[in-house]
C-alpha cells in the first residue's frame, strides 16, 4: 500500500512500482490525493484504489471571503470543509472518488 499526497506525484509513485516488477492496483494498492483529470482515470483504470477531491479554487474562494470578513471587523473561527462544497455535495457526496464514483465527479484542472 502507498498513500501520496498529490495526483501528479502519485504518476511517480505508480512508475516506482512498475519498475519494481508489481502491478499497480494488483500487487500494491495506491492511494492518493487531488481528484484531477489524470486521477481520475487512473481511478477508473484500476491502477490507483482513490483520489481524494481536493478543490484549490472553490477552497481559495471561501478563503478569501473569509479573509474579507476578518478585514471588515468580523473574524470567523471556522475552517473550509471540502467534502461539504457543493462539487462534492452534488456529485458523489464525497471526496474520497473510487472507481464505484469515479463517473459522477468532474475535476475541473
């Protein structure tokens, strides 16, 4: 099993186990995070077991509303949850895309 952060680091990951001789999604499990266009069909392929939807736009939207508020007088204490953003809410209903889902999400980068 192999857990990678990010999807375009993951395309490393997956060439380090074919040239160990192991199939990925067979002899290794890989894990990974981003929830991009390549991840998705790695997901879909069977090489990789999940991407995690991570969501840089949407996150730095709210970010920014949120750094607003606090300039304006009116911190919150909060945190951007991204399995409750309406990309996933409406979609799959959670970050974690398996192949069961991979078809319901749509990345946008």
């Amino acid at each position: 099993m192999i857990v990678s952060p990010w999807d375009d680091e993951t395309r490393g990951v997956e060439q380090a186990v074919v040239a160990a001789g192991k199939e990925p999604g067979k002899d290794v499990l890989i894990f990974s995070g981003g929830g991009t266009k390549l991840g998705l069909e790695k997901v879909k392929s069977g090489k990789w077991a999940f991407t995690y939807a991570w969501l840089p736009y949407q996150e730095a939207y709210y970010g920014a509303v949120a750094l607003i508020m606090a300039l304006e007088g009116h911190p919150i204490n909060a945190f951007v949850d991204e399995a409750l953003m309406p990309a996933v809410v409406e979609t799959t209903g959670t970050p974690v895309i398996t192949a069961a889902n991979a078809d319901e999400y749509h990345p946008n980068y």
